[in-house]
C-alpha cells in the first residue's frame, strides 16, 4: 500500500532531481479505469509521480459513492416510479379474539387505579385543616404545625416531622401533656445510649448518641421513627403556652364545624336529586362545590377539604350514593 500520511504541505526532502512534471497532479481518474489495462496503468502511473499528501474528504467520498454505483449495477435496479413493497402482518381481527384481550388489559388497570387510590387515601387521612406550620429547628431540617384532623371529628393535634413527611411524631392535647411533663423530669446525661428515657400511649423515646432521641411507634404506623436532638426538644417545651393556646383555638373552632359526615350525605342527596348523576369525578366534584356555596355558607374548612383530601371526599360521597341509591332511602 501507498503512504498517504504525510500532509500535502510538508515538502519532498530527496537528493534526486526534482522535475516540473512531478509536482503537477495528473488528471483525477475514477474507479470506472479499473478492468481497463490502459486505464490501470494510466493509475498506476499518476499516483508514482504525484507527491506525498492527504486524502481530501471529497475524494473519498466519490470513491464511496463510486463503489456504489459499481456494486449496484451489478443488480438490476428497482423502478423508481413503482410503489414502495409492504409486508403484510397477520393481524387478530377476530371479536372474540379482541374481547379476551380487553378483558387481559383491564384487570391490571383497575388494580392500578386501586393501588393509586388507596395511597392518595393513606396520604389524606394524615393531612392537617387550618394548620399552622412553624419551623422546628434553624436549618429547617424539622417542622412543628397545628392543626385538626377531618376524619377524626376535627381533633386538635401537634405534629413534629421532616420535610419529606416520611418521619413524623402526632400528639393531641393530652398526649403533649404527658409528653411535655415527663421531658421536664428526665436528663439524658445519665442515661446510656439505647435506652429507654419513657413511653407514652403511641410513642417509645429512646436515647441516641450525641444527645439525639429517638421517637419509635408503639404501633403500626405510616410514618418512620423520627429523630430530634435533645435542646431542640427543651426549646419546644419552653413555648409550651403558646402551642397549647393554638390547640385550643383550634378545639373552639371544632365545636362550631358543620360534621364531616353532614357534607358527604349533603353532597349525596343532592346529587341523586339532580339528573346529572354521579358517574363521573367531575360530577362530583361540581356537586361538592355547590353544596358548599349554598348550604355551608363558604365554610373555609370545607373549601380546604377540597384541596387537601380530594380523593378521599370524592370516595366516601360515591359510596353514599351507591347506599342510597341501593336501598332507595334517600327520599
């Protein structure tokens, strides 16, 4: 093989003569000479006396589109102007067919839609109305609100818990009592690491290293242990008057709420009684907007169902729909 690697600019260091003729570049003669003895040798010769250089991207790729020409016409070429060819696949077109397909493709979905909704449940039933949220800690890595829950006759609670709400600590007013009272009376200097400083009804607390405590369930629960340093603890207590004033605002404020239960039967009764019906989320939704506007008054609390446990309100009034619907009762 010839060298072609040196650049076409280097200049030819050699002791023989340099002739005129060689630096000129004999006409470019394409891969059509080859088979032909005069136009191989014609090649052949060209390239001896053509100096050291490069091969230009233009070159090579006429030599490509050369070599394809050549090797396509050794085949006998396609009619440009006929139809490109398909290949037909053999499609079920058979109803039965179809229909045992559906019905493979619809157990997953609905066990899907399940999962879905059960996990926005689980979500919802945790989620706090008129919370106040306070930061626990100064670098945020904690948080304390106030606020009541919907499904448990609006009940007053604190909750302490991360940012990602993976890990969280629930005390109602009785419950931050007792915790509260027995934080006063323990010092976690004296006690050694992995043991037990006291329990409440739903919570162990447990001494850590470095004085970190450990907040583990006593049950089960949805939420992971929750760990808290001991003097963010203390700065907790310290405020304790302020959060017991909130808890009781807040056990004011649930005394005058319209029950849960009245707005999902509200709700249900208004829908049977429309001819929309109740088939749809959309329905439902509309129907809880309109109960609230016209028999609640715009009640905050019930407008902040709407977004904080949608699902949750939209499954209980379908099932009291369904109930009433069944027994023809709702009349």
């Amino acid at each position: 093989m010839f060298n072609v690697k040196a650049s076409h600019n280097i200049k030819r260091t050699t002791t023989d003569t340099v002739r005129n003729d060689d630096m000129k570049r004999p006409k470019r003669l394409g891969l059509s000479a080859i088979g032909d003895p005069d136009g191989e040798e014609q090649i052949i010769q060209a390239i001896l006396k053509s100096p050291p250089r490069r091969s230009m991207p233009c070159e090579l790729f006429d030599a490509s589109n050369s070599q394809t020409s050549d090797s396509n016409s050794s085949t006998t070429p396609a009619d440009e102007t006929s139809p490109p060819l398909h290949t037909h696949i053999n499609v079920c077109t058979d109803d039965a067919e179809w229909s045992k397909l559906e019905q493979a493709m619809e157990a997953p979905a609905e066990a899907l839609e399940k999962a879905q909704e059960l996990r926005h449940l689980i979500n919802e039933k945790f989620r706090l109305l008129d919370e106040a949220i306070l930061p626990l800690t100064k670098s945020g890595s904690k948080f304390v609100s106030v606020g009541i829950q919907p499904f448990r006759d609006y009940e007053p609670v604190i909750k302490m818990y991360n940012p990602t709400l993976t890990a969280a600590v629930t005390l109602d007013r009785r419950e931050f009592d007792e915790f509260v009272e027995k934080m006063a009376h323990t010092e976690t200097k004296t006690r050694d690491p992995e043991s037990t400083l006291f329990r409440t009804n739903r919570y162990e607390v447990i001494v850590k290293k470095n004085d970190i405590l450990q907040f583990k369930p006593l049950f089960n629960d949805v939420y992971q242990p929750l760990f808290l340093k001991y003097d963010t603890i203390m700065s907790l207590i310290k405020m304790k008057e302020f959060f017991v004033d909130m808890l009781v605002q807040r056990g004011l404020k649930q005394k005058e709420l319209p029950h849960y239960d009245q707005l999902v039967t509200s709700v249900a009764l208004h829908l049977l009684e429309s001819d929309d019906g109740w088939d749809t989320d959309k329905k439902i939704e509309n129907g809880v907007f309109s109960v609230i506007r016209e028999t609640y008054k715009n009640e905050p609390a019930f407008w902040e169902m709407c977004l904080k446990t949608p699902t949750t309100l939209k499954v209980h009034i379908k099932r009291r729909c369904n109930y009433f619907a069944e027994y023809n009762i709702y009349n």
